[in-house]
C-alpha cells in the first residue's frame, strides 16, 4: 500500500483539479479528451487503483457550479 502524505481534504482538492478538454471534430462529433494529470493526481488515483480513459463521450450538458443557490432556497 502507498503512503501519501497528505489529508484528505488535501487529496480532494487534489482531485477536484482534474478537467476534461472538450474536442470537436468538423463543428459536429465532440467527445471530451482526459489530459495528463499532475503528478500528485496521478500518485492518488494510483493508490486508489484508478486508470482513466483518454477520452470520454460528450453528452452535450453542461454543468455550471458557479450559480449561488442562496436565491433558490426557502428562507424560514
């Protein structure tokens, strides 16, 4: 078993740094392209025991994370 020195909120946001490129192909196929990870990335899914693909189907959704859910919320 590999020792990471680390913790783990420190090897979540480790792997939170990991994107995916969105390539496409003549304006029409997409598929999203895995690059490379960072050394400490590549270390953690190592030690997870975790192989990622060079690439993965696009399903066309986007996904926005920077939306502030406190309007959306019921206030007591």
């Amino acid at each position: 078993m590999q020792h990471l020195d680390m913790t783990v909120e420190e090897g979540i946001g480790e792997l939170s740094t990991l994107c995916a490129n969105e390539v496409s192909f003549n304006g029409k196929e997409k598929c999203n392209q895995i690059p490379e990870p960072r050394t400490s990335v590549k270390k953690l899914l190592e030690a997870a025991n975790i192989q990622l693909p060079d690439v993965l189907p696009s399903r066309g959704v986007i996904v926005t994370t920077k939306k502030k859910l406190t309007s959306r919320r019921k206030v007591k």
